[in-house]
C-alpha cells in the first residue's frame, strides 16, 4: 500500500476582494522531504504557508496531512495534527522569558514542570541561547528571536516544519548555524516547507523546489531544472 504524502495541497485558491493570492496551487510533499518554495515578492508564498497552517481559509480546494483533510480547520487543530510554523518576522512573547516562551506550547502536557522545564533549557541550549534564559525574549536581537521562535515551534516535535524567511536579515554566521539545525531536522526525517529569497541556501537543502508567481505554481522540479526554468527566470528577472 502507497503511503499518503505528509501533505497534498490541491486546486487551492484564496482571494481578498478582488485580488486572487493564490490560483490553483497544487502539489504534494513526501515524509521527510525538504521542499523549497521560492517566489517574487507578492508571488504567494507566505499566503500560501497561511492557509496551510490555518490562518486563512481558503476559498476553494483542499489540504491533507498524512491522507487526512484539514481544510478550514483552526491553527490550534492544526498543530495538534504535527505542524510547526515560525513567520518571517518573529512572533515571540516579548515580556516572557526565554524559557516560559518554550513552556507555551508543551503547557498541557502531562509531565512535571521540571521535566518540562529541563526540556526546554536543552532546546535553548541546542539553540545556544541558554546563558538568556532569563531574559525578557523583546531583550534579543532580531536573529535571536528567529532561534527562540525555531525553539519553541520545536517544543512540541512536529512532524511537519514550516519556516518563513528564516535567514531574512539574519547574520551570515548566525544562517550558517540556522541552515545547520534545518539540516538536522531533516536528519530527523521532519517534513520541511521552506520559503526564502536566499536562493544559495534554498539549493543547499532542498532537492525539490517550487517556484509560484502570481499565485500560481509555475515550476515543479529539482534544483537544476529550476534554475534553468524559463518561467522561473522570467518571473525573477523579466522578459
């Protein structure tokens, strides 16, 4: 029996009044894929990553995880399913610590506070932020906060990772170490969706890529094919 993709996204569309975000997009992820998603501003890229955790509903189409629907279901259903997202511009609780960030997500789960609380000193660690784990997470600087949210999303071992921009105004070395820890979840064998403009690092870990523009999927394929797509060339570059 052919196992279910770890996502299948099919006909999806999504409109705000007049315009159309998203156009029909389709297309499937293996279990343990990394899959680029790369895209002009206003292409659709993060409407797309919105949908598909929930944020949106989309006005047609449908989405799966693991052959199961869940189309239109709330964010918070969504990641009880195994999603983890982090967004272009970091989403941490600013007036909370670094820790209590990590303990957000793992707050109902039935295990001692220490255990939890040694869970996430071990994450922060891993994320080499564990000399601040008492400082207030609006004390970090803008790559800091990328970490701490990747932490936290991986609190709670989700099967599928989202990451939007990630190495957006990110020092070189701090990318570096950013692109060594997506390199480790798919170690993991995590479903990895990846959308950046940082094409160097799209190739270095993905072997499959997507390119949208205008809402629409307009390339499918490896590394090399994508980079000699005319349509990919054209949308990035002009006719």
């Amino acid at each position: 029996m052919t196992e279910a993709p770890a996502l299948k996204v099919h006909g999806l569309i999504k409109r705000f009044g007049g315009l159309v975000a998203l156009d029909g997009v389709e297309f499937s992820v293996a279990r343990g894929e990394v899959l680029g998603i790369i895209g002009v501003n206003g292409a659709g890229k993060t409407t797309l990553m919105n949908c598909l955790c929930g944020i949106y509903g989309p006005d047609a189409g449908s989405i799966a995880l693991g052959g199961e629907s869940v189309t239109g279901l709330a964010p918070h259903d969504i990641a009880r399913r195994g999603v983890g997202r982090t967004f272009q511009v970091p989403r941490v609780f600013h007036r909370m610590s670094l820790i209590d960030n990590l303990l957000v997500p793992v707050l109902k789960r039935h295990a001692p506070d220490r255990a939890l609380i040694d869970a996430a000193e071990t994450m922060l660690e891993r994320m080499r932020l564990i000399e601040l784990r008492h400082n207030f997470a609006e004390e970090l600087s803008g790559g800091q906060q990328k970490l701490l949210e990747m932490a936290r999303m991986l609190m709670s071992d989700p099967d599928l990772v989202m990451l939007d921009e990630p190495f957006a105004g990110v020092h070189p070395e701090l990318c570096r170490f950013m692109i060594e820890q997506i390199e480790a979840m798919a170690a993991a064998h995590k479903t990895v969706l990846l959308i950046s403009h940082d094409l160097t690092s799209i190739y270095r870990l993905s072997r499959r890529v997507i390119a949208l523009n205008q809402g629409r999927v307009i390339a499918d394929g490896g590394v090399e094919a994508i980079r000699g797509n005319p349509a990919v060339i054209e949308a990035y570059l002009g006719a």
